[in-house]
C-alpha cells in the first residue's frame, strides 16, 4: 500500500479521535434546554452560594445524586435511607445513570462531577461520610 495513502488514513484517525474527545470534554450539562440559569457542577464540598441554592429551590431540599457504578453509592444511599426514615425527612435520590434521574437534576441546574454527593439545602458533601455527619446536618435544617 503506498505510504501516502497510510499516512492519510493514520491522519483521519487522530484528527476523528482528538474531534471527539474534544466534543465529549467540552459537553456542558446546560446546553439541555437553553435556559437563563446556568447549570452549577457540582465539584467541591461545602456550601452552595445562598442565592444560586434559592434560585434552584434547594433550600428546602435533600438530594442525593448517585450512580449505578459507584461503589460508595451502595455505602451512602442504606445510610441515608435509615435516617429518612429515623427522622421522618423525604430524600430525592437522583441515579444518574437513568435518564430520567438525569433530567430531574437538570430541572434543578445542578451537575455533580462526582458520585455520590449529597446536598442538604445549600451544603455540599461528595464521597461517603459516616451516619452521625449527614444526620446532624439534616437535623440542623430550619425548615
């Protein structure tokens, strides 16, 4: 086969792949609808500023965002289950691997970079923390 021809077919390989990389790393989970209010990604304990988490009506709210795949998923969501039902609070628990789940978290314009993260009201908790933490965190909102 003439060199010319492997060299272009080689080239056509790396250009598709470094294109669709491109394309998959620069996706923005905003682009689903075009609204006025961006989608915040979730990608770092602690708080959410107060006005994004009011504009978003998290305030009130406790959402665990999980995944099929994640191993402390498995850990976290019987923790969290075991506390609803010890206190009486609703859990949205939002499994992105379905997509349903997944346009729920985006009618609230949040993202998560990582699974699980667990928001109660505006504050941020990403991995597995222990029964204690998250209960004293739901028992410490005002509403």
């Amino acid at each position: 086969m003439p060199r010319h021809i492997i060299i272009f077919g080689i080239t056509a390989i790396i250009i598709t792949v470094i294109a669709g990389y491109l394309i998959y790393t620069n996706q923005n989970p905003n682009d689903h609808n075009g609204a006025d209010l961006e989608t915040l990604v979730l990608d770092k304990e602690g708080g959410i500023d107060l006005d994004a988490c009011l504009e978003r009506g998290l305030a009130d709210k406790i959402i665990v965002l999980e995944s099929e795949y994640c191993s402390a998923c498995k850990i976290v969501v019987p923790r969290l289950q075991e506390i609803e039902r010890e206190l009486g609070k609703e859990i949205i628990y939002l499994d992105l691997s379905k997509e349903n789940d997944q346009n729920r978290a985006k009618e609230f314009k949040i993202w998560p970079k990582w699974t699980p993260t667990v928001l109660i009201s505006c504050d941020v908790f990403i991995g597995a923390y222990s029964k204690e933490k998250y209960k004293e965190a739901i028992e410490n909102l005002s509403y």
